[in-house]
C-alpha cells in the first residue's frame, strides 16, 4: 500500500528535524571544544581589581568572597558591591577580608543594577586589570593568575571564561545543560562573545571603550560588551575555565525559571535569524513526546519511530554537555522535559517582550 501525502509530509518533516538536531548538537560541541584552556605561565606582575557586583547574595558571597581574598596573586584587591541589598550581603562579604563598596536606592534612570554596580567600582579603580565576577562563582586560588598569564601571553585587550556550572536540582540538571548547547550553537562565528561570570579586562580599554556605560541598559550586558569591544577593534577571547572557576546559577526553581526568561527575553532579539531558528527547534523538540504518544494511540508506527529517533538524537547530542555539567548520563532521556520547560520560558519572555512588560530578576523590573 503506496503511503499517502498526509503521511509523506510529517514523515519528511521529522527527517528534517532529525538532521537539524545532529548539526545543532554537532556546532554546539565545536564551539566548546574549539576554546582553549588557560595554563599556569610566569606569575604576572600586573595589579588587579576584582569587581562583584552583589544584590541579596547572603546565600553565596561568603563563598565567592573567601575563593576571591585567597587568590594566589601579588597585587589585587577584592571589591563586593552592595546593591542596596536588603540582607547581610555587606556584613558577610566584610567579615571574609573583602571591601565593600554600598550603593544605595536605584540605579540611575537607564541602567541595569549590574551594569550601573561594576561601572561604580571600575571608576574608582586605578589597577591595570579588573576582573568581573558574579557572587554565586567560586574561584580556585590560580584562577587570577592563570587568567592575566593567558590574557598577557596572547595579548588580550580582554578575556572572558566559561566556568564549570554547578547543578544541584533536578530542574538545573533536565535544563542547564539542553540550555547551554542551544546558547552554544547559536553564538556568532564570527567574533567571539562573553560569559558575565567572568570578564578580565585592562581598565585603560574599559576607560576608552565605555564599558558597562556602554551598554547601560541592556539585559545580557556581557554579550554586548563583546561585541562593542569588537566593532571598536579590540583583542577579545572566549577560552575554557572549567578547572579554574564554578558557579551555581540557580538554587531553586523560581531562581531558574526568573534567569532563563530574563536570558531568552534578550536572546531572541539579540540573535536574529539564529534565534528564531532555535526558538522553532526548541518548539518542535516539545512536540516530539506528545506526538509520539498519539503515533501510539493511532497506531502509526513510522511517526512513533520518527519522534523518538529526534528524542534519542537530542539525547545523543546532550552527553557531552552533561558530563561537562556532571550531570548523570541517564539525565539525557529526559530531555523531553527540559524542552518543554525551555519552551514555557520562550513563550512567556515573547510575551514580556511583546507588551513590553521588560522581566523580573533580584526583585527589579528589567526592561529594554
């Protein structure tokens, strides 16, 4: 019996998903495997000045905090920024050997607190090198080192790192890792780009080039910055420090679910044709269980086998990034549900950005 066109047609469409889930999962490995891991060089003899900027971080900067003051380095000094925060963010920073720098009421009209608190610290700064650091990182005691050493030898105006992601929940283990390979896949080839956990950079190219002033008001500041300090000609570098800093993004899942919206929020305008590709991946992915169950129901053996090779390709795809993560291998079969969650996430943050609602995160309202 010849299949008909109703058959053809969703039969075809699989196949095309199932070959564009092997070229993502296969450009999203590239990215990562092609940065490079900084070495411990020749002890710099550069000073430093690490910048946290830190709004309600009780829970973490006595951990970022201690892991920055023991950093295995001849000249820096390590300043906590308090963004008017309303718990013992100050006191616990101060008590490990840190400054704190205490900001009071909002940040100016058009800035981002994170934007308007590392430029704060950065403007009172005269050390040839700041380094920008989130309050939920923990550094190992040559990360300072390693990072000016790498910046220095490849001559660098500026260098971010990809830090090793800590999950502790089974939210964090079904989404970070699915997230991080559709972020990797949709990065620019072209130039490379920056992770707001950690930007190393010389204070006289932040001076010349604007830094965070430069892009005061936008929510993944750190992607543009990079690409600011690329259109201005700047030496820029993305590089692998896994062995070098962590961080534990989110502690709960209303954490994770405010951080995903805000990031998606700005992606799907930020990456163009790139994230309106993904964002049409991400919502075929969520239909493949649904669709799988109803090949099931109606017995349609061809559509059943078809939605679960695209859940099998996912998973296939994923096992790099959750060992990367050390996350459980058994964790990529349940990739249908971190897809479904991703999916949410980019249905709500359109929406937001839509009616121009901006979205929530340390208790702000952030809008573009």
């Amino acid at each position: 019996m010849m299949p008909t066109l109703l058959q053809i047609i969703p039969a075809l469409l699989l196949l095309g998903l199932l070959l564009l889930n092997l070229v993502v999962a296969d450009r999203a490995d590239r990215y990562f495997r092609r940065l490079s891991v900084p070495r411990e060089g020749q002890l710099p003899t550069s000073s430093a000045a690490i910048i946290v900027p830190a709004r309600n971080e009780a829970a973490n900067i006595g951990r970022c905090a201690s892991s920055l003051v023991a950093q295995k380095y001849p000249c820096f000094s390590v300043t906590i920024v308090d963004d008017d925060s309303s718990d013992a963010t100050a006191e616990i920073a101060a008590n490990v050997g840190a400054s704190v720098l205490p900001l009071r009421g909002l940040p100016p009209t058009g800035w981002t607190g994170k934007c308007n608190a590392c430029d704060q610290a950065a403007q009172r700064s005269d050390a040839d090198w700041l380094l920008f650091t989130d309050a939920d990182t923990y550094h190992q005691p040559n990360a300072l080192r390693n990072a000016i050493a790498y910046a220095e030898q490849h001559k660098l105006d500026a260098l971010s790192l990809l830090l090793h992601q800590e999950c502790g929940t089974f939210a964090e283990r079904i989404v970070l890792p699915l997230a991080y390979q559709n972020l990797f896949a949709a990065l620019p080839s072209d130039h490379p780009t920056f992770n707001g956990q950690f930007i190393l950079i010389r204070r006289q190219v932040y001076q010349n080039s604007g830094g965070f002033g430069s892009v005061r008001g936008r929510v993944m500041e750190d992607v543009a910055l990079a690409d600011g300090l690329c259109r201005q000609g700047y030496k820029i570098a993305l590089a692998n420090g896994e062995a070098l800093a962590s961080v534990r993004m989110y502690r709960d899942s209303r954490a994770l679910w405010q951080g995903m919206t805000k990031t998606t929020f700005t992606a799907a305008k930020d990456r163009g044709w790139a994230g309106f590709a993904l964002a049409l991946l991400i919502f075929c992915n969520a239909c493949l269980l649904p669709l799988a169950l109803i090949a099931a129901v109606i017995s349609a053996p061809w559509l059943l086998v078809l939605s679960l090779l695209n859940v099998l390709a996912v998973a296939l795809g994923l096992s790099n990034w959750l060992r990367r993560f050390g996350v459980p291998a058994y964790y990529a079969l349940l990739n249908p549900i971190g897809t479904i969650f991703l999916w949410l996430v980019g249905v709500v943050a359109t929406a937001r950005a839509v009616f121009r609602l901006g979205v929530r995160w340390k208790d702000r309202t952030i809008r573009e």
